[in-house]
C-alpha cells in the first residue's frame, strides 16, 4: 500500500505558501509507515521544532489501475475520507533551501493520519462540492471544498496512474485548503467531512 499526497491542489494554499498553481498535478509519496490509524495520539518527534497539520480529502483506490482514462478514473474509487498530512515544515524549508528532496519533511512515522472510516461515495450529494475542516481545539482552522480543488479526483487518478500503478488499498490524499499552522503538545485535533466527525486524536 502506498500514499500519494497532491501538492498546490488549491489555489490560495498556493498562494499562502508563495507557490503558483502546477499545470499538472505535482505529487510524492509517503510510506505506510507513515499511517496513524484508530485516532491514536500523535507524537511530537525530536527532529522538528515546527510541525505543521494539513487538512485533506483522501481517496481509497478499490482496484488495480495503469494508464487509466480520465472518463474511467471514477471506477477505480468508491470511497472518501479525510486524513492531516503532517510536515516537518522547518525541515522542508532547510531541504528546499538546499535544492535537496524532502522526505524527511514529509515522510516521517505516523505523518499521515486517516480517519477512523471513509464514506461511500454515493451516500454523499455531490463528491465535487464536498466540504470538510479542521477543528483544534475547538476552534475551526482549515476549512475546505473539494469544489475548490485545482485538479478534481478523476484527474488527480488517470495522472499518477501514468506514472505508477495503482493498487487495492491505495490511498491518495488530495491537497490541503489554507491555512495551515503549526501544531504543539495537548492540542486536540478534530476532522470532519461534511458534518460528520472522521478524526480525533491528541497531540503528545
């Protein structure tokens, strides 16, 4: 099982982050070491003084998949849910800095958190205006619409399926609305889709 995480999928995280919108959809990879599953904690490493939580839609693939269509992208996924792609953002910038690649930015055990469960697709109105966020600590930080999205879940699936095959189980996480701020010890995260409560776990 592997993790594709999308890149600038909306424009004003881009904007926030000083990036322009890609042409095409920009991603890289987590392993699945990187899942935090059951809302258990999540640990704050010793390698990063600024972690910081990105809020996201995330697609379950359901088949085996290379070279797939755009027309036919929407049957290789019948669910949706939502995880917090974490980033060990001061060491991403000192890797950027560096021309160098930032795995361990992004990488990192216990990186991706993944709701408790994902959503049939066709219990939910319109997969292409599907609205979620980000609660810390009782206060709502990230809010975001999959309307929003620069490049949809069908394009996001026929573009990385060019490139590597998709598997059963794969996960890929969508991009991040705005913003994202950094976390810190006994902050309680909550994430919704919709209006339904899919994440909520503490930091230690």
């Amino acid at each position: 099982m592997k993790i594709i995480c999308i890149a600038n999928n909306y424009a004003q995280h881009a904007k926030e982050i000083n990036h322009e919108v890609p042409d095409k959809p920009v991603f890289f990879l987590k392993p699945d070491s990187a899942i935090l599953r059951n809302n258990n904690p999540f640990f704050m490493p010793g390698f990063s003084n600024e972690i910081h939580h990105e809020v996201e839609l995330v697609l379950k693939i359901n088949r085996l998949g290379k070279g797939i269509q755009e027309k036919f992208a929407h049957r290789y996924y019948n669910e949706i849910g939502i995880g917090i792609d974490f980033t060990a953002i001061d060491l991403q910038r000192n890797c950027k800095e560096k021309g160098l690649p930032w795995e361990i930015a992004k990488a990192f055990d216990s990186s991706a958190a993944i709701g408790v469960k994902f959503i049939d697709k066709t219990n939910l109105p319109d997969i292409n205006n599907i609205n979620f966020h980000l609660d810390v600590n009782g206060s709502m930080v990230q809010y975001g619409c999959s309307a929003d999205m620069h490049f949809k879940f069908d394009e996001l699936i026929a573009y990385t399926s060019n490139f590597m095959t998709l598997r059963t189980g794969d996960l890929i996480y969508t991009g991040t609305p705005p913003e994202v701020s950094t976390i810190k010890h006994g902050d309680r995260l909550k994430a919704y889709l919709e209006n339904e409560l899919l994440l909520d776990f503490l930091i230690k």
